[in-house]
C-alpha cells in the first residue's frame, strides 16, 4: 500500500493544472493500492484488466485507488497517466458534485 503524496511522489504539470484550476491543495493521504496480478485488479475492482489500469474505489466514506501491477502500468508506459488520473477522480469525486461522465470529461482536459 502506498499513500500519495506521502510515501507516492507523483511530480507532474497536469496535477498542477488541475489543483490550480480546483484550488486543490494536495495535502491529504489517498491510499494507492497496487494489484499483485492482473487477476486480483480485477476480483478487487470488479472492473476487466484488459480494459482498465487503475479505479477508485468509494465504500462508505473510504476512497482508495486499486491499479494494475506497477510493473505493468510502466511496460505499457501509462504508469503516469493511470495515477493521475485516479487521483483527479478522487478529487472531483471528494469535494465536488460531478457525474462519472463529467469527471471524465474534465480529467481528459488535463490527461490529453
């Protein structure tokens, strides 16, 4: 289990943009956890690894981001990316009151 920004040093321009555009101070811990396998991605997020890399999880009051093996994020060059853009979700999803289909919106603004 990692923590961003504690323990998961995550440096990127497009968090930047996004905690400048949402006055987003990026001073709380989410819980990162990475999947042993692309098998327990799946059986953790309920979500095919074939199509996704990374999910928040919402369970009461509890958030957290399961992603695919790092190992794997960074083969398919998109280690970057996925924790970015979980992390956005987290954010929209916390403090603000966005569909799924808005935040996708968003986030693509900064992720593309």
């Amino acid at each position: 289990m990692y923590y961003f920004p504690a323990t998961l040093h995550i440096e990127d321009d497009r968090l930047v943009n996004f905690s400048n555009q949402f006055c987003i101070k990026f001073n709380e811990q989410i819980a990162v956890l990475e999947a042993s396998s692309l098998e327990e991605f799946t059986e953790l997020t309920k979500l095919p690894y074939s199509y996704y890399a990374g999910a928040l999880i919402v369970s009461k009051n509890d958030y957290y981001i399961v992603t695919l093996p790092f190992d794997v994020l960074h083969k398919k060059g998109i280690f970057y990316s996925t924790l970015v853009h979980e992390i956005m979700h987290y954010y929209l999803e916390s403090y603000f009151d966005f569909s799924e289909e808005e935040q996708e919106d968003i986030i693509s603004q900064f992720i593309n």
